[in-house]
C-alpha cells in the first residue's frame, strides 16, 4: 500500500474516533437544562464591559434593559475607555426605554498585567456586590437576550445546582464570509470542548462562552474572579477554569435566543477575530502548534487530497478512502450548519475552511514572535501574552 492509502486509512480512523469518542461534540441538542422556577427569585446583577461599542448597544442593550425578570435585577455598564460615546448612548437608551436600572460608569485604564475587558469586569463586579447579588451575569455589549433569558439562565442554575451556567451566543452568520467561517468557529470549539462533558461533576473537560456567563456570587469570590484570570488571553475558558478548580459544577451549550449582533463581515475582520488568540489557544507552544498543524492537515485536507489524487490516478482505494472521510467530516458539520440556518451545500467546502483556520493560526504565531503585541479598539498591547479576548 501506498503512503497516500495509508494517510488517507489513517484519516478514516480518525473520524471514526472523532464521530464516536469526542462526547459527540457535532451533535447541536445541548441546550438549556430542564429547569423550574425557583419560589424566590433570588437578586441578579448583570455586568457589561464595553469599549467602541455605540455601533452594536441599539441593537444589544435594550434586551437587557427589557429582562422580564420576577426578582431584584440592575445592569452595570462599564465603559472601557470608550472614544465613541458609549456611554452617553447607554444612559440615552436607558432613559428613553425604561426597563432595568442602569449604571453607566468607567474604571480608567488598566494597570499594567491586566486585560482592558477583564479590568471593566473587576469593577463591574466591584460595584455589583454593593448590591448582594446571589448571581452575576457576565455578558458582552455585542449580546442581544431573549425577554426570559435571565429567567430561564437562573432557572437552569437553580435547578441543577449549577455555579456557573454558560451559552455559546449565536453568532451572526449573514455575509458569505460569515456563513463560510463562523459556523464553522463553533463546530471546532465544540470538537475541543464538548458540550455534553463539560456539565458533569469532576470532569476535565472545562470551557465556558464569554458572550454569556451566570455565574453564582460566592463562587466568583472563591476562585478569586476576574482577579486570577486578569492575564488570560481566552477569558471565559480561564474563568470556567478556575470556577472548576474551586469545586464549581459548570454548563455550557448552545443558546436558542441568544444572539451576537456583531457583525464580520470580510474575511479581514474574521482573520482578526481567530488570529488574536489562536496560538494562545495553543499556549503558546511551538509543540502544540506542530501538532495542530499535522491535525488539521490529516483530518481535514488529507481527505479532499485523497479524492483527487486518487480520481487522477486511478487508483481506487486512495479515492474511496478520501471519499469516506470527506463524507464523515461534512455529515458531522451538517448539524451545526442547520443550527445556524445555512444551506447544506456548505458541507463539503469545511476542509476550505479549516485551511483557513490553519492559516490564521500561523498568523497568530508568527505575530506572537514578531513581538507584536496586539491592536484591539485603540489599545494596543505590547505583551503577546496580554492579548483580550473581546467581542
């Protein structure tokens, strides 16, 4: 046998893996737990970083305003250093609409080894527990909720006895650009953090989506949040992290109506949004970039490799092996696709888009070594290790 039939085996292998004994990471039924109605409501107060944010809060702030929530509920703003008016919009809004009460406020700049959004999240947090919440809900200004969101989030923690309870906000999927990578982000998320393992007691597997976290007061005070994560690159996985390190129980899944009204719509913008902290991802460790890149290449582009190679030599085990696990990968990646209501031709074109994503993650190594640092709204940080994972 060749080593093109031997690859192309191998990569068959590795799906057969993957679709069996990832915790059927492709499967989208991870939503929210069943739930009741707790007799008392307890307080909620929701914390919202925001930095350049007036072009999104129209569309985001007035759905948490408009929270239809039984119990004691406040937002917090915290405006970042904003040079857009963000601010002033959030209490316009505020007036106008009515709704939750709303404190717009601003924590100047960071000081050095913090995050600008994890600095505002400490002084939200700061001004909340003023306020004796039993929870928090962190989420971003790009974040639009359902009327019952809050409800239904503390419902579900109340419940199953939850300390932090997360959903992966549905991300805006209009442009062709959006459609081809942006289902395609949270399929890969949930192939290195499947869903179903992350809500059992104990487990390893531990992540969290920053775009909406509610998270119990006492255990944000026990596992020392934001303050032991103020370096992390990848926020919500650092706090989820640290919420399991303290003995917390954690969920995450997929969010119904929960949605980010940010839009990306260029490849420009999405390279930015991947390559800022996909070699942090990694640790920063050429080993694990290695690796990565081998992965990619034999579960995603040695199967499209195959097909051809073999269809143009005739020979046809090469083909029917790369036939195989090409239609293993874009039977995995249809769920997720009907998830976001994009047509399932976009199937067979994954392999595209993971190159893509190999690319990007290149990127981001070969910035990280270039001492770079990272531009994001206006601040740039000088540390490669300080990178925000906003927005």
């Amino acid at each position: 046998m060749s080593a093109i039939v031997w690859t192309a085996a191998v990569s068959v292998a590795v799906w057969c893996w993957l679709l069996l004994g990832q915790g059927f990471f492709w499967r989208t039924h991870v939503r929210l737990p069943p739930r009741r109605e707790p007799e008392v409501w307890p307080p909620v107060c929701v914390v919202v970083p925001a930095r350049d944010e007036a072009a999104v809060l129209p569309a985001s702030l007035p759905s948490l305003l408009a929270q239809d929530y039984p119990g004691r509920a406040e937002v917090f703003l915290v405006d970042d250093g904003s040079r857009d008016g963000t601010g002033e919009l959030a209490r316009a809004l505020s007036r106008r609409l009515g709704g939750l009460p709303l404190t717009v406020t601003s924590p100047g700049e960071p000081p050095e080894g913090w995050t600008g959004k994890l600095w505002a999240v400490r002084h939200g947090i700061a001004l909340a527990r003023a306020r004796d919440p039993e929870y928090l809900l962190l989420t971003d200004a790009d974040i639009a909720h359902a009327p019952d969101s809050l409800r239904s989030l503390v419902a579900a923690a109340r419940t199953g006895g939850f300390d932090l309870v997360s959903q992966m906000a549905r991300l805006r999927a209009e442009s062709p650009w959006e459609r081809l990578v942006v289902p395609a982000f949270v399929y890969f998320f949930a192939q290195l953090y499947p869903f179903r393992w992350i809500g059992r007691r104990g487990a390893r597997t531990t992540a969290a989506a920053g775009g909406c976290v509610l998270l119990r007061t006492d255990m944000a005070e026990r596992a020392r949040i934001p303050d032991a994560v103020r370096h992390a690159v990848i926020d919500d996985v650092a706090v989820a992290r640290a919420v399991r390190a303290s003995g917390g129980h954690l969920w995450l899944g997929l969010a119904d109506r929960v949605d980010s009204v940010r839009p990306y719509p260029g490849l420009g913008e999405l390279w930015r949004m991947v390559s800022r902290s996909a070699y942090a991802q990694l640790r920063h460790s050429p080993p694990l970039l290695l690796g990565t890149v081998v992965g990619l290449t034999l579960v995603y582009l040695v199967p499209p490799a195959a097909v051809v190679v073999g269809a143009a030599m005739g020979d046809t085990p090469t083909w029917v092996l790369g036939s195989v696990a090409w239609a293993m990968m874009a039977a995995t990646y249809m769920p997720m696709l009907r998830y976001y209501r994009q047509p399932l031709w976009l199937a067979p074109l994954l392999p595209f888009t993971a190159f893509l994503y190999l690319l990007m993650t290149l990127d981001s190594a070969v910035q990280h070594y270039r001492g770079r640092g990272a531009a994001w709204k206006g601040r740039t940080y000088a540390r490669p290790d300080a990178v925000p994972d906003e927005g």
